[in-house]
C-alpha cells in the first residue's frame, strides 16, 4: 500500500470547502501525514472599464484582497485542523491549476485531496476545471470529491 507523508488539500474558500475538510483529515489521521492548505487566488481584477486605475491602485487593491485571502485561510486552518499540530498554509497568486501543480513539484506532495464544483456547459469550455486538469497532470494521485453529492 502506498504510503501518503504529505496531503496537499487546495481550497478556493467557498461555503463548499467546509465539506471537504473531513475527508483530507480522515486521510491525514490516517496516514499520520502532514498537511499543506493552498488558496489560489488569480492575479486579474474585474474592473469597471468607466473607472479609471493606476498601476499602483491596482496593486493596492490586489496586495489588500491577497491579505484578506492569506487571513481567511489561516482562519480555515485554525478552525478545521487546529488539533492535527503543523498544518502548512499557502496562499498563492496567478492560474490555480499551474500552481497548485507547481506546489505539488516544489514541495515534494504524495496525494491532493480536492473538491470538484461539477462545471457543466459554457463555464467547463469557457474556464475549465482545475480539478480535471489537476487529474490528468499531477504526477501524483488526486483524489476528488464533488462536494454537491457527498452524504451526510
């Protein structure tokens, strides 16, 4: 059997993350592994094209929406994994496929535990699915849940 010493559990920090979460510490608790937490947060901003920006408003803003993110994640750490000791947190910038990819590579992971949002129609063709492209790329297994269909 396989052994897992290092769990990568990516979360966009949505109402759905909460439901994955039993499932990456059931494997943690399990494989007595370490846990790594990444939010990826794409480095664009939807902006309304009558207001006007400058460079450094716009990295104002976005150096304020990644703080937030970095704090909401270690908020989710705390509350979820609290009792499991070192839980590694990541906040990342740019496309969450490459890198989460690029984590998994760097930091040496044996398995991705990540929720699915079930992409149908001309969201899937227009924005893809990370967790497709995570499956089909990462050198190491993915384990998926579709956190609209998991029983309680």
């Amino acid at each position: 059997m396989p052994e897992f010493k290092k769990i990568l559990f990516p979360v966009d920090l949505s109402e759905t993350s909460p439901i994955l979460v039993e499932y990456a510490r059931a494997i943690v608790k399990n494989f007595s592994a370490e846990l790594h937490l990444v939010n990826v947060m794409r480095h664009t901003l939807n902006t309304t094209p009558s207001l006007e920006y400058t460079g450094d408003d716009l990295d104002r803003i976005f150096a304020s929406m990644r703080q937030e993110a970095k704090a909401d994640l270690e908020k989710f750490a705390s509350e979820h994994f609290g009792d499991l000791g070192q839980v590694t947190t990541a906040q990342l910038t740019g496309n969450p496929s490459d890198e989460i990819l690029e984590y998994v590579e760097a930091q040496d992971m044996d398995l991705v535990v990540m929720g699915t949002h079930g992409r149908r129609g001309l969201d899937k063709v227009m924005f893809g699915s990370v967790a497709q492209r995570l499956v089909q790329m990462s050198p190491v297994p993915v384990m998926t849940i579709n956190p609209h269909r998991v029983k309680s």
